[in-house]
C-alpha cells in the first residue's frame, strides 16, 4: 500500500511566492536576507504557530540558494549540543558566495528553559555574536524570550491569518489531489481551524478515502467553542448522549493519539468491575485503529478510533457512575518526562567524565560513574571532582542521589565555585 504523507509536508511552500498572507512580514525577511552581508544581524520570526514562519525560513533559504540546517525543540539543546551543532554551521559555512551560505534554522526558540536546555540561551547568544552564516530564530511568544536574545536580533512578526486566506489554500490543495470539495465546505473547515496547518490537516482528514466532501463531512468542531479536555472526560463517562460526547471530543485541539492516553489513565477511576473491563476492550480496538494511522499514515481512520475511544466507551458501561472523580493527566507522560530529564543530566555528567577522562562518553557512562558516585560520599572528593568538571547542582545532585535544591548539593557546589574562583 501506498504511504501517505501529510498535506502540510506535501504543500509546503517552496518560494516566498507561495507563501499565503504576511505579505509585509515575507518582505521585510527578503529585506533582511538582502541586507545580511551588511550587518550580519540574526532574525526572530515570532507569532502564532500553524501560521508559516518555518515555512517561510525554508522558502527564503530556496529562493536563495542557502543550505539550511535545522535544531528544534525535539532535540536535545544544551549548551554544548547548540555550539556544537548550530555553532559550527554558522562559523564554517559551505562555500564562498550567497550561494554558498548556510542557513541555521533554530525553531521554537521561546522553548528554550529548564533542565533539558541547560544554559542554551546563553549559547545561542555566543553562536549569534560570532556567527558568519545567517540565522534564523522562530518563536510562538516573543517576550518568552531571553531579553537578551531580543536585543541580539532583527524581529520580524507573522500575524494571524484571515479566514479566506485558509480557503485560499486549501482550494489549491483539493484540487490537486483531486477531491470534490465546494466552497462552503473549505469556508466551514477555514472557521473551525486557527491557523493554515490545522486546517489542511482537518481537509486531509475529511478527505480520506473520499473523491467529494461536503458540509456534512466535517467532523473537526468548531475550535471557538472549545471545551477543558476534563469536561470532555465527564461527557464520556457521565450521563451525555453519543453525539454530544462525539461532538465535545472534536472541540478539542487533541489528536486521538494522545486523547487515548487520557482515557487510559481515567477509565479506571471511573468505571468498576464488568464495565472496566468493557471499556478497556474499547480501548484496546481504538488503539488498533491508531496504530494502522501510524503504519500506513491513513489519518482517515482516525474517525474510527474516535468513535470507540467515545461511543465505544460509553456502551461499555452498565450504570451511570455520578461520583466525582478528579481527572489527572496521563501518569506515563510524567514519568516518561522525568526519565528524559535524568538522562540527560547522566549523559552531560557522562560527557564531562569522558572528556576529563579522555574515553568515550559511552564508556564513562557505563563504567566510570557508579566510581564517581562513591567519590561523592567522600565531600572533600565531591568539591573537587565538581569544580574539576564543572558541574552545576543538577549533575551534582545525581552523583550524590539527592534532589537539586537539597543542602548538601548546594554546599558542595558553593565551595567548588570558590575553587574555581
């Protein structure tokens, strides 16, 4: 079978010609690319998203003839991971000429906090000032970011876009995939979505299997109507008809692969005995629906998915539970969140042995920090290992198997500063 990609991939613009609105913003970017010689100047693209400003960093860099390199917030962005990556790439370049330039690309670049970015704010501005390639920072929120990053940059905003230059775009789609779609359609499509990519991804959606799509067809909700996901849940499992559980899920702005998980972690909070079972038999044939949207990309099945996750969970049940029940959010997300987080400080701590070391990070981390880890007991060993590495009190804290704000990793990485001087 055939794999389909998405529409929003698909479509992509390839020049700033095909780019549909922020007329003023895509002139003021080819300003700022004609210019670049000059001042060298880094940009920020900043607005809400689904609204093209990636796209259009990669059609600028098309339109003229700049390699584009890309670090985005998927990725791991420390310190060391950005001035190795991005760093590099703005330095060294390609070849000489506006042709040869290299276009760094830093997405969600408003992202950039806590643990997992540790001091990437401060080496995006180290990359910027010494930068002899052109660079391009894309933001939601602007004031999110660093002042700092604000002052270090051009800034260039993308505005919400109008209704009809949605329909716009999506008529330029359907009929190259050649889907009957009539104009009151796209404009009901372009009025539940906020933006260019939620709404070709609703088309994509509807279109399915499907060589004509009318009013009827949309099942993507109206978005200014939007319901809290835990009032979505109480639909579900309380006292709601079918349909208006089915029609508060699609107010949500939640792809079903990560609503199932919602359920999964709620469903027994609701539901007892037969009836949890049921349901989690539901859930089970709405997971085998996923699963072929993710092997065979055919997001056409989504609907049914949707309609176990739903109507399924509902017929399961052989009472009205009316007890209160506090929803939480997936616990697998959590943990998922904080396994990341500690490893990656492991692998920074892995990183900083292996260097000092001078062996793989691979080998440090699996023979050499459980020895770090008994020095650690020793507190005159812990200052000096810690300013001879130069740990910060996140890495610390996992040597010595305490948590960042205790006392102990505080006064160790107080003294090793003193070291350090």
């Amino acid at each position: 079978m055939m794999m389909q990609i998405e529409w929003t991939e698909k479509y992509r613009p390839k020049t700033l010609s095909e780019v549909a609105g922020n007329s003023k913003a895509i002139a003021e970017l080819k300003k700022w690319a004609e210019d670049w010689k000059k001042d060298k100047k880094a940009v920020i693209l900043y607005g809400p998203p689904g609204i093209g400003k990636t796209s259009a960093a990669y059609a600028l860099a098309n339109d003229v003839g700049w390699s584009t390199i890309e670090l985005n917030a998927s990725d791991q962005r420390t310190a060391d991971i950005i001035k190795k990556v991005a760093g590099a790439a703005a330095i060294t370049g390609t070849f000489e000429g506006v042709k040869g330039r290299r276009l760094i690309i830093l997405d969600e670049a408003d992202n950039i906090y806590g643990d997992a970015d540790r001091g990437g704010t401060k080496a995006i501005g180290e990359v910027i000032k010494d930068a002899n390639q052109p660079i391009i920072l894309i933001a939601n929120e602007y004031y999110d970011m660093s002042k700092t990053l604000r002052n270090l940059c051009k800034s260039i905003q993308f505005k919400p876009v109008q209704s009809k230059m949605i329909v716009t775009v999506l008529r330029r789609i359907y009929r190259r995939e050649c889907v009957d779609c009539d104009i009151k359609t796209l404009e009901g499509i372009a009025a539940s979505a906020p933006d260019f990519r939620s709404a070709i991804n609703d088309l994509q959606a509807i279109s399915q299997g499907r060589k004509k799509v009318t009013i009827d067809d949309i099942a993507v909700g109206v978005r200014d109507t939007k319901e809290s996901i835990f009032k979505v849940l109480a639909k579900i499992f309380k006292d709601s008809t079918p349909k208006e559980a089915l029609s508060a899920l699609y107010t949500l702005d939640e792809s079903p692969e990560d609503f199932i998980h919602w359920l999964d972690e709620n469903l027994p909070k609701e539901y007892e005995g037969k009836d949890l079972v049921n349901g989690f038999e539901r859930l089970s044939r709405a997971d085998v629906f996923l699963g072929r949207v993710r092997r065979r990309q055919n997001y056409g099945m989504w609907r049914y998915a949707n309609d176990m996750m739903v109507n399924g969970i509902q017929t399961a049940r052989s009472q009205v539970y009316r007890k209160f029940v506090p929803y939480q959010p997936p616990s697998s997300w959590r943990k998922l969140a904080g396994a990341k987080s500690a490893r990656m400080i492991r692998d920074s701590v892995a990183a900083k042995i292996g260097r000092h070391c001078h062996v793989s990070q691979r080998y440090a981390r699996s023979d050499l920090i459980s020895f770090f880890k008994i020095l650690f007991k020793d507190p005159k060993y812990a200052v000096g290992v810690s300013a001879l590495l130069d740990l910060n009190p996140e890495e610390i804290a996992f040597l010595l198997g305490a948590k960042p704000d205790a006392k102990d990793v505080k006064k160790v990485f107080d003294a090793a500063r003193k070291q350090i001087g």
